[in-house]
C-alpha cells in the first residue's frame, strides 16, 4: 500500500517539496516528524533525478510507515519517474 504519492513538473533544477496535510494529523509533531523521515531519504536520490520538481504528498498511514519500508517505498516512487 503506498503511503506517499508524487507529481513532477518540469522545472531548470531540481527540487523537492514535502507535503503533509493536516487530514493527516491535525499535530504539527506528527506532520514534522513524517517530513523529517523522509528528507534523508530523499538526499540519496536528488543527484540520480533529473532536474524538476518534485512533489511529494503524504497520504494518510503515512506516520505508521518506519525505517526499510519506508526507504522502499520512496525508492519504488522514485523508480516509477
């Protein structure tokens, strides 16, 4: 089940923007700490993409996603471009 969904516009550079919705969690913790996950992930694979944006919404679930499958599943997004 995907927890993350991601769009891609065009664009000179690249750049990625992390998304989370308060229908996600009305606390702002928990939104942060979904965005602080996933920010490391992402610097593995910015100097493998081409340039863009890159737009990263969480979908909800996404706070119960930890460690190898989360890397999972960013990668498997990252694949699908």
């Amino acid at each position: 089940m995907t927890h993350f969904y991601l769009m891609v516009k065009s664009s000179p550079t690249v750049k990625v923007i992390i998304s989370v919705s308060k229908k996600i969690s009305k606390k702002a913790v928990i939104r942060n700490r979904i965005r602080r996950r996933v920010r490391p992930i992402i610097r593995e694979f910015i100097s493998n993409l081409k340039p863009a944006i890159y737009f990263i919404v969480a979908k909800p679930g996404a706070e119960k996603v930890e460690g190898k499958s989360l890397v999972d599943e960013l990668a498997e997004l990252f694949k699908r471009v």
